[in-house]
C-alpha cells in the first residue's frame, strides 16, 4: 500500500471520528434550535472555520486548481442536496433515537455504491455486495417501531431520506475532489447554509439565543467543516464508494456517545440490527483493503487444414483482487492468425 493511500485512509478515519458526534450533540441542541436553523448553523460553522483557516493557513500547493464553470452541474448538485440532507436528519433526529440515528445513517455506504455504480460506472465486487445487502437488512430493522405490527418509524425515514442524499451528494463531490478542496467545503457551507435558512424562514422558524446559535456553529465547524474537508482529501486518492467505506466507523462511535452523553436504552431488535451492521461494515472495510495486480498469459495454437497452416496467437490479460478466496477476471482476447499454404 502506497504513502498516498494511506494517508487518505487516515483522512476519512479522523473524518468520520470528527462527524460522529454530530447526532449526540445535535439531539441535544435540538431541544433549543429548529431542525431547518440547526442545519443552516451546521453548515455555516463549516463554511466559516475552514474558511478561517484558508486564509490564515498555509495554501498548499495542490490546491491551485480552481473550480471552473465545467464543474457547475455538480457543485449546484452537491448544494441542493447538502441543504436537504440535514434537514432531513434533524426533523428525524427529535422523534428517533440518536443510537438509532447514527446507525441508520451507514446506509449512506449502500446509497453512495449503488449510485456509484449505476451513474458514475465505479466497479463493485462480490464483497461489497454482501456488505450492502447486510446494511440494507440492519437499516430496515432499525427503521420498525413495532416489528410485530411492521410499523415504520418516521424518524428512521427521515434518516434514510438523508442517508440517499448524502449518497448522491458524496459522488457528486467525488467529481470536483480533484480541485480546490477550501474552495469546495466553502461553497458547500456557506450556500447549504444560506438555502437551510431560507427553508426555515419559509417555515416560520425562531431563531434560538445567541449562546445556542455560537454551540451549533463550533459543532459545525468539527462534525462538518473538518469532516468535509478530510473527506474530500481522502476522496482524491480512494474514490467514492471506497472513502465512504472508512467512513462507516463513524456510526458506531457516534453509538457509543449517544449511550454515554444522552445514557439511551437500546432494545433486544437494536442489538440484532447493531451485530448485522458491524458485520456488514466490516466486510465493506476489507473491500478497501483489496490488493489488484494484473498478469497476461499467451495461448500459441497451430492446426493444418486442406494442406494450410493456421496459428491462432491469443493472448488473455487477467485482472484478479486479493483478500481471501474470491478472483475477479477480466478478459481481453488478442488474435492473430496466420496462413501458411
């Protein structure tokens, strides 16, 4: 494993200990700030801190290249999305658990592979396609109020609607990951801000006491200024799907600290869903992990037919991954023949 890798492997690690206290914490500002105004307060901490940072800090040589007019149609879509996703998860965040919050929210691996193969063509293996049905199962058990009566939790939807936005915006910044990584966690905090605030005046929202508004922007800042900003960093080297597999430890620290800080009872149905979620994290993880080489082999075959010589030259280029037992081939035929009458 390369230097570069590794230190993208270290980014969306630190990125996702940074995001997991978003759900504890935000449960707890809820109870004095609106849904639509947390949201717009969590992505302004962002804009503004690394925008701090950008200015005072060391403007490091690979971030020269700005974002351009070509990269329009993901930026607007990485904002649209950035201003829904939040909400969502914050109007969920007052009727569902954070425990339960902070799991639901691994489904954002399942939405970002899946648009990631089917949009933007990324190759997923036979592994990562365990893992996602195991995520998909564990969010769906998560998402029952009442298993026996198959009712659904609003909260649970609610995070599962954020979860597949965070998916589509998580490939549309896939796309821009290459640029400016201050210019991209600028534009994504100050107008994802700017549009949640407009939602909230639209909705009539009070704004809380200063003191509230001053938490909500430094939890911003660390849970997604930070986060964002490593994130991207990481993006650059992993891609994706693979980035957003690291990603996923930070449900399960955010687990821990909501049964710490807000001390939340877990049922017999939550630990179920906890055990098949670690598994299916696990095994997303190990995908990251896989070892690609390539070798090609030649097949040299000779035949006589009505007194001519026929030599077929195929050549087979092998792609296999590394991590266990499974191989995955592709094939290339190259053929030459040639006639000796």
């Amino acid at each position: 494993m390369n230097k570069k890798k590794i230190k993208a492997i270290i980014y969306a690690v630190l990125a996702a200990l940074f995001y997991a206290i978003n759900m504890p914490i935000s449960k707890l500002l809820l109870q004095k700030v609106e849904p639509a105004l947390m949201a717009s307060f969590l992505y302004f901490g962002a804009g503004i801190g690394i925008g701090i940072i950008y200015l005072f800090g060391n403007k490091q040589k690979d971030d020269k290249e700005k974002l351009s007019r070509q990269d329009m149609p993901y930026i607007i879509g990485m904002i649209v999305l950035d201003i829904a996703a939040p909400i969502f998860l914050m109007i969920g965040l007052i009727s569902a658990t954070s425990a339960n919050a902070s799991l639901l929210n691994n489904f954002e691996i399942v939405a970002t592979s899946l648009i990631a193969l089917f949009v933007f063509k990324e190759l997923i293996s036979s592994r990562l396609w365990i893992a996602i049905v195991l995520i998909t199962l564990s969010s769906m058990l998560l998402s029952f109020e009442d298993i026996s009566a198959l009712k659904f939790s609003y909260g649970s939807i609610l995070i599962l609607a954020a979860a597949v936005c965070w998916g589509f915006e998580n490939n549309c910044t896939r796309k821009i990951s290459s640029k400016n990584t201050f210019q991209i966690v600028i534009i994504k905090g100050v107008f994802s801000g700017l549009g949640s605030l407009l939602v909230a005046v639209v909705k009539g929202e009070n704004f809380p006491q200063i003191q509230y508004i001053a938490y909500a922007l430094l939890l911003g800042f660390i849970a997604y200024g930070l986060s964002i900003f490593l994130y991207v960093r990481a993006q650059k080297e992993l891609g994706a799907a693979k980035t957003s597999a690291y990603y996923a430890i930070a449900p399960f620290i955010g687990v821990l600290l909501s049964l710490i800080i807000l001390q939340e009872s877990v049922g017999i149905m939550y630990l179920v869903a906890l055990l098949i979620m670690v598994i299916g994290t696990a095994i997303v993880i190990m995908d990251t992990l896989i070892v690609q080489h390539t070798h090609s082999h030649t097949h040299i075959i000779t035949h006589t037919y009505n007194k001519s010589t026929h030599t077929h030259i195929i050549e087979h280029i092998h792609n296999h991954s590394h991590l266990g037992t499974d191989k995955i081939h592709n094939h290339y035929h190259f053929k030459s023949k040639r006639h000796n009458g």
